[in-house]
C-alpha cells in the first residue's frame, strides 16, 4: 500500500543513511521498522517476553504480577 507521512528531515536522512548501509530500499526499511515497533507494543509479544525471563518458575511469581509487569511495559515503550 502506498501511503505518506511527514517525519522531521534529520530522522529521514538517518533513515536513507541506514538503508544504504544495509542495501534495502527505503520502503523495506519503514516497513521493517513500523514492523518492529508494532510487535514492541502488542500484549502477548510483551506476555513472550515475560514468560522468557522467568523461564520454567512461573509457579514462583504471584497471580496477577505477569499482567501488571505487561502493563507497565507497556507504558513504558509507548513513551520511547
């Protein structure tokens, strides 16, 4: 789909910088960003996160902390 957005100048010349340094055009490299930024924001790839921290002890973490620590996460990453 094409679309356009505006972005300030400095952040589209780090953009067209990086997707030369990596040979990718500049519509695989915003897709590949807005990619990642959505997957940082979704719950459960947050919850995947969590689970892969406290490994095989989930039985040692208090009903309710998973949620909580998905909250704050999430708070968290939405203001980067």
């Amino acid at each position: 789909m094409k679309t356009a957005v505006s972005i300030p100048n400095d952040l589209f010349a780090a953009g067209e910088a990086l997707a030369a340094r990596l040979g990718s055009s500049r519509s695989a490299l915003y897709a590949a960003a807005l990619r990642e930024f959505v997957a940082r924001h979704e719950p459960e790839a947050l919850r995947a996160v969590i689970d892969a921290a406290i490994g095989d002890r989930p039985q040692d973490v208090a009903p309710g902390v998973l949620d909580s620590a998905a909250a704050i996460l999430r708070r968290l990453t939405w203001e980067d």
